[in-house]
C-alpha cells in the first residue's frame, strides 16, 4: 500500500499519508515531516463536497488540501489526506477537479485489497491442482466462499473426489486381475511339479521339453504380473519413500555380482568408473529397482561379446548423474521418445519382455525428482539418470 501510495504522489506531484481516527499517521508517501504548519492555516478553510473536504487554498493560487475519510479496517475508520502543490492558473471547477482526482486516487488504493481477495482463492486453486498433479489425490482446496469463486472450488472437489475413485477404482482392478491371474498359474505350477515327478522313471526327454516350456511360461506371467502390480503403485504413489543415506556405487556393484552369470554366459566387457564419494539420500528399493531394471536391459539387450560402460559421477546443481551405454544398435527417434511408456517394445530381433522394466525405472527416478533419459552416442545405447543429492526432510514423496 505504500508502494502504491508513494507512485500515485509522485505521478499526481501531490503528498498523500493515511491517518487513523486518532490522527496518528499510519503511513506516508515521503519521508518528510507533515507540513503541520499548512494543515493549521487551512483548518477552517475546508468545504464539504459529498463526502470528502476540500480547502479553498487553490484559489489564491498557493497548495490546496483534501481529506477523504475511509474504513482502514472493519469498523475502523481513518483519512487519507492528499496536499496538492502549487497551480499556476486558477480554476473556478479546482476544488471539484481536485476533488475527482483525490476520489481517483481512493478508489485506487482501495482495489489492492479487493485485487488480494480474489487472488487468493485462485492462487489455492492453483495450488491444489498442482499437488493433485503431482500424485496426491486426497488433497482438497479449502476454497469456500459463498462467490463464484467459491463455487469453483467447490466443483474443483467434487472433480477430485471422481478423479480419485476412478483411479482407485483402476488399482483395485489391476490388484484383482493380478490375484486372479495368479490363482491359476499357481495350480499350473503344482500340476506341472506333480506330472514332472510322476515321470521321472520314464524316458520323457520330449516331454520333459514340454514341462521346461511350462515353466518359463508360468515364470514370464509371475513376473508380468508383479511389474503391472508394481507399476499401479507407482503410478498413485501409494506409500511415501523411505529416505536414508545410500551408496549407489555399492548398488551397482551388488547388480552387477548378480548378473555375472549372464555377463560371462555372453561375453560381455563390462567397465565400470564409479565415484565412491556420492552418497545421496533416497529409498534405497526404489532406487534398487530402477538400476536393476536398467542394469538389465543393458545386458540383455548388448549382442553377445559387446561392451557396457557405467559411470557414477557428481553432476551440477548438487545432482548425481548415472549412466549406462552399451555396445548395440542406434534406435530411431520413435524409440527414444517411446521407450519409458508401460509395454513398449522396439522392432530390434533381441527386444524382447514385458516392456515395463524403464516404465518402472522412470516412476521410481521421477518420484526422487530427478529424470531420467534415452540418446544414441557413438558407442551405443545410453542412459542416463541424474537424481538429486537431496537431504531428510526435503519433501520428497
């Protein structure tokens, strides 16, 4: 209100400052002292025009000055006090003038706290549907007033309130498909264990192939099943992260341990440069399930005696940023823009699976408030994540 205040002055060459019903100045256009001396001289100079006062010091071509009582607060009232400065030419309609512009300048000042008013609710609106947004579909606005705004926020809850059922709706759909489907390859499993022990005895090399084929069938839809379930969650952000203090050197490490198997089985070159001095604060699962689920596709998908390279390195911004390239063909742009999207797939001979592994990477790296990202480079495929070196505490859901 000052701010305001002190460019009206300055644009109408006028002194303004705001008292209370006591007199005490609240506020004031400039740092000088009030021209008390002024004010004494046209005290009983002053005509009432509708509801503010005006004197008559315009006439003799000196200063004019004008009060114009206003509410400061409810049920408090004060004035807003305006001296104009010198005119050269006298006017007959100076006092209406001058009237009109001190009015001007009331109503003004009165519209920042009606311009407040109305900003507000919109700024909570804004608010709510941006945290709605981000994941968390219980958030409701507290947007309640009895105006047209306040119906706006009341027909913004009762979207949030459908949005959530639905997506609620949507998981408890995928977590009854999911036990549903798991019934039946349970007892699969257990005709098929009972058919392979019955025969043992007999010469069943063929049928032995057949039950082998079973059995990795029933495996790949266990696993589907598990990555769609694991994939809803993420989605609704069921449950918050569990930060703690972790060493993604030492996760790539322990991955890599386990995937040895298949790096020797395909003769695989696996380099690795790994800064040990980058602890960061995440959910140490979460985390553990992107980089498998990369570390994965990188083996599986580099032809047999290929290359993966994997660097973790402190990157700008107080980020860490992990990268995985290996040695295999250049995707085409529909690829790259595709590949995080749940059950894609490219038209490569080795692209195989269930196509969520990168769409659950991207939920979990996402959820940290980092990103993560596709590129062809000169020697292959490659990955890249950069996460933030983030703190307990930081709000991170």
């Amino acid at each position: 209100l000052k701010k305001q205040i002190s460019q009206f002055a300055e644009a109408f060459s006028v002194r303004i400052w705001l008292t209370d019903h006591a007199g005490t100045v609240l506020l004031k256009s400039s740092t000088g002292e009030i021209p008390t001396e002024i004010l004494n001289e046209y005290k009983d100079e002053m005509h009432v025009y509708d509801n503010y006062s005006i004197s008559h010091g315009f006439r003799r071509g000196h200063e004019a000055f004008a009060t114009i009582p206003i509410e400061i607060q409810k049920g408090i009232q004060g004035s807003l006090n305006i001296l104009f400065n010198r005119i050269e030419k006298p006017h007959p309609q100076g006092g209406f003038g001058l009237g009109l512009v001190a009015i001007g300048i009331v109503i003004a000042i009165l519209v920042i706290p009606l311009s407040r008013l109305i900003t507000k609710p919109l700024k909570e609106l804004k608010h709510s549907s941006l945290t709605i947004a981000d994941g968390n579909l219980s958030h409701r606005t507290s947007v309640n007033t009895k105006d047209e705004i306040g119906e706006l926020g009341r027909s913004f809850n009762r979207m949030a309130d459908k949005i959530e059922r639905m997506v609620r709706g949507g998981k408890e759909l995928t977590a009854n498909i999911s036990h549903e489907l798991r019934s039946p390859l349970t007892r699969i499993r257990i005709a098929e264990e009972l058919l392979r022990s019955r025969w043992e005895a007999a010469d069943g090399s063929d049928f032995e192939r057949l039950l082998n084929n079973i059995r990795e069938d029933i495996n790949e839809l266990d696993l589907l099943i598990g990555r769609i379930l694991e994939l809803s969650k993420l989605d609704i952000h069921e449950t918050p992260l569990k930060i703690e203090p972790i060493e993604p050197s030492d996760l790539i490490l322990e991955m890599l341990e386990r995937l040895h198997p298949v790096i020797k089985r395909r003769n695989l070159v696996v380099s690795t440069d790994l800064s040990k001095s980058s602890s960061i604060y995440a959910e140490k699962e979460a985390l553990r399930s992107a980089l498998t689920n990369i570390l994965d596709n990188a083996v599986k998908f580099t032809p047999e005696g290929g290359s993966v390279f994997i660097i973790l390195k402190p990157s700008d911004h107080n980020t860490l940023k992990i990268s995985v390239t290996n040695s295999s063909e250049a995707l085409t742009e529909k690829d790259l823009n595709s590949i995080f999207e749940p059950f894609y797939r490219t038209d490569k001979p080795l692209a195989s699976g269930s196509g969520l592994g990168l769409a659950i990477a991207r939920k979990n790296i996402e959820r940290h408030k980092g990103s993560i990202n596709a590129f062809n480079t000169k020697y292959g495929f490659k990955i890249e994540i950069k996460i933030p070196v983030s703190s307990p505490g930081t709000g991170i859901s």
